[in-house]
C-alpha cells in the first residue's frame, strides 16, 4: 500500500481516545504505549533498520542495538553500561575512551579537572654550564609519565672518555620533555657510577632548574650544605641512572 494515512483519532474497544490529532499533522498519545520485548538482533523499536533500535533487556533495564549488536544498556538502576552488559559503576565502559575536554574527579572546579596524560620518550644530553668538553656516549635513554602538571621521569646516561682539561662549569643534563615549572622542587632517587664523589657527601639528587627543560645534580657535604657536581666530580666517565618528578606548566 502506498499513500497518506490520515488520523483524526485512535480508539480502542472501550471508545476511549488513544490518540488524537490537532488537523496539523501533530499527534497527542491519551495511553501508554506498549512495544514487544524485541532482541539486539531485532529491537523492538526499529529505527531506519529492522536491526537497529530499542529492545528489552531483561527486568528493568533498556537496551540500545545497532546493526544488531548491543551497544548501550542503561540497567534497572540507572547505571549506563557501554560496550557491555552490566555495569560495575554508574558509568561503565568496555573500550578506550577520548574526550577533547577535562575530566573532573571529586567535583567541578579547576582543582579537580585531569586535562592531560601522556607517555614517551625523551634524550638526554650532557653537557657543562659553562664550557662542554668532548666526550663519548655509550647509553642514553629516557622515559616520562605526565599527569596533568605532574611528570615523572626516568633516564640512565652512560659517558665516557671526558676531557676534564677542557671542561667548566657544573654538570647539567637538557631535554626534558616539559620546561620546569618556577621553585618547583624535584623528588626523587638518582644513582651516580663512576663519579668522583667526596668522601664527606652523603646524598646526591636532582635540582631541576626553573623554567627550563635542563637540570644538575647536587650533592650534600659536611658543613658546605648543598653542592652542584662539577668538573672536579668525574673521572674521565660518568655513568647516572635516576626516577624523579616535577612540577611543569605546559
């Protein structure tokens, strides 16, 4: 059959009106409206195809189905389980999820707001603050987490054959993946091989300079406090390995 059906009003046995129309195309339902349970695979409610709509997904619960497959379920809680059947949480998601926006945990304001998370890799490179004497690599590697502002970082640098004669200044690596951020303080664990450290020094950690992508090493001495490891701190090779974190702007 082809054409326009045109309805006034719908009643059922009892001559109760269903539902009526206003003569311009707009329909008002009088009753609810009762659908076969259907399956994922033929909804009950069919849109654009016969295996694609809204189903009944067991007491309670509504399923959402697309080229007959289910896809959403919101469950007789009210928790929404996406790409699965059940719903551990009130959002429960099966998959990857990407939002170009920030995610608020614990509440809405800024403070709450995760708007980044990143994984790679980055090269350190060493050199003096000064003047860099010739020297060889034999390992250099690096690793970063970044959680917001909060990176964590890992390397190891492996130096050899340093001219000393030609060197001045103090150690410091570059190429951090993130600038520091400003009187941001780095924590963590470094390990220093081969290093002529002092025999008074009784800790060696990271000192990430301010607003830069570059950081030293400084270590502890007896009655001189903190002091950044220089030339009269190698012999001939140096060999670092470190996990540390700090604070970053970007």
């Amino acid at each position: 059959m082809t054409g326009i059906l045109k309805v006034d009003q719908w009643k059922d046995s009892g001559d109760n009106a269903l539902m009526t129309s206003d003569g311009a195309g707009n329909l008002t339902l009088n009753q609810n409206i009762q659908t076969p349970v259907g399956s994922a695979a033929s909804p009950a409610l069919q849109i654009g195809d016969n295996d694609t709509g809204i189903f009944d997904a067991g007491a309670n619960a509504i399923g959402f189905t697309t080229a007959g497959t289910e896809k959403v379920r919101i469950v007789s809680g009210g928790s929404v389980a996406i790409g699965a059947t059940s719903a551990a949480q009130k959002l429960h998601v099966e998959g990857s999820i990407y939002t170009s926006g920030s995610l608020y945990v614990g509440g809405t304001g800024s403070a709450n707001a995760l708007d980044d998370y990143e994984e790679g890799t980055w090269t350190p490179n060493f050199t003096y603050t000064t003047t860099t004497p010739s020297f060889s690599y034999v390992t250099r590697s690096g690793r970063y987490t970044k959680i917001g502002r909060l990176v964590q970082i890992g390397f190891q640098l492996n130096v050899t054959s340093i001219n000393t004669a030609g060197a001045s200044g103090e150690i410091e690596i570059t190429g951090l993946p993130f600038p520091c951020k400003s009187q941001s303080l780095a924590t963590g664990a470094v390990m220093v091989y081969a290093a002529d450290v002092y025999a008074n020094t009784y800790d060696v950690t990271i000192n990430v300079q301010d607003n830069s992508s570059n950081f030293r090493f400084i270590q502890s001495r007896d009655n001189e406090g903190w002091i950044n490891m220089g030339t009269d701190n190698d012999a001939g090779q140096l060999v670092f390995q470190s996990s540390f974190v700090y604070d970053t702007d970007s």
